[in-house]
C-alpha cells in the first residue's frame, strides 16, 4: 500500500512542488534584491536572508493557495 498525503498527493509530488516552488521564491528574491541593491548583495549575509524569505514564502504560499492542507 502507498501513502497518500492529506492533499492527496504523493510525498514525491510534493517535495517536487515545494522544492521547485522554493528555488523560483529564492531566484525571484534574489533577482529583486540584485536589481535594487547590485553586487552588495553577493554577500554571505544576504543569502540567508534571501533563503529565508525564500523559505517561508512558500509554505505561506503553498498552504494560502490549499495545495498544502496541513
């Protein structure tokens, strides 16, 4: 018997999702932050404050639009 998430999804499905979702959060915070700030923000600093963001964006995003029902 395979496991079925609560949204119904396999765990692979959704890893695949989160993942992917993270990666396009953290280029297009990246992007933003390098259009308004430039090379400044190739900095050990800001990548963790990017991947936060980043991070925290898509379980914001992911449960607000139900994909992620826990």
């Amino acid at each position: 018997m395979h496991y079925v998430s609560r949204n119904g999804f396999y765990p692979e499905t959704n890893r695949a999702v989160g993942s992917s979702t993270r990666i396009l959060f953290c280029a297009a915070t990246f992007y933003i932050a390098y259009a308004v700030w430039g090379i400044r923000v190739i900095d050990d600093m800001w990548f963790w404050i990017i991947e936060m963001l980043a991070y925290n964006s898509t379980g914001g995003f992911l449960r607000a639009v139900g994909f992620w029902v826990y």
